[in-house]
C-alpha cells in the first residue's frame, strides 16, 4: 500500500537520507515502494543530541536513515541505552522494549519508542530539579 505524505510549503522531510524540500504549494507525495522516512518534527540534529537518553534517540534516527551505517549506529544506541539503564534504572522497561525493536529489525519503532525514553529522562531532570531537556516534538 503506498504511502502518502501531505507536504506543506516550505516542509521538508528525509527519505533515505535525502532531504527534500516543497518549494512550492502544499502537495501531497506518494511513496509506491519501501522508504526510511522521517517527517521535520521527528528529526533532531547531532547539536541537540545533549542528554543520555537523546543521545539514544540521535544514533537510533542515524542507524535508521543510513542504511551503510547501520550496524555502527545501532550498536552506539545500545551502548547509550546500556548507559542510560546503569544511571537511571527505573527505566529499564522502557529499554528492553527499545533493544527488543533493535533486534528485531523494526528501527523506526524503536525510534519512536525513544521518545519514552526521553519523556523518562525529562520527568527524572524535573523531579531534580534541573531544566528541561527538550523533545524532538517540540519543533
């Protein structure tokens, strides 16, 4: 079944890698076969990776857009997500459920299922006191 994305004005996306960009009036644009895509609020930048679970979150999108990297990027996730349980092993749950994704192949859930990660990193910064942490939703 293909895919069909609204693409706004100005709204970019990534498939494959590539990023595209509607120059022009909002269209629609149909995918006929399988692609990796990431829709703008789904994308964070390597600068806004700054906490252990976005860390996660960063090498997971990574591994999930760059089919030739994949191997190196999932492992660096595991390693993040391994450091991540050693300091904040309320959490552990939520990692077995995202490593269970990696091995199964299904990194675009996994990488959804990070957002959970980072939600549970912000309530703990917030139980301590410190600053918000920020979401790859909030853009």
């Amino acid at each position: 079944m293909p895919l069909r994305i609204k693409l706004p004005a100005k709204e970019r996306i990534i498939v494959n890698g590539a990023v595209i960009e509607n120059a022009g009036d909002a269209t629609t644009i149909v995918l006929h076969n399988r692609a990796d895509v990431l829709r703008r609020k789904e994308v964070m930048s390597e600068g806004e990776a700054t906490t252990p679970a976005r860390r996660v979150y960063y090498a997971l999108q990574c591994a999930y857009m760059f089919d030739e990297e994949r191997p190196r990027y999932a492992e660096h996730a595991r390693q993040f997500l391994h450091q991540y349980i050693e300091a904040a092993p309320s959490a552990a749950e939520i990692a077995a459920r995202i490593e269970g994704m990696i091995d199964a192949g299904k990194l675009y859930n996994a990488l959804r299922a990070t957002q959970d990660l980072v939600d549970h990193e912000t309530e703990r910064m917030s139980s301590i006191g410190a600053g918000s942490t920020g979401t790859p939703d909030d853009g």
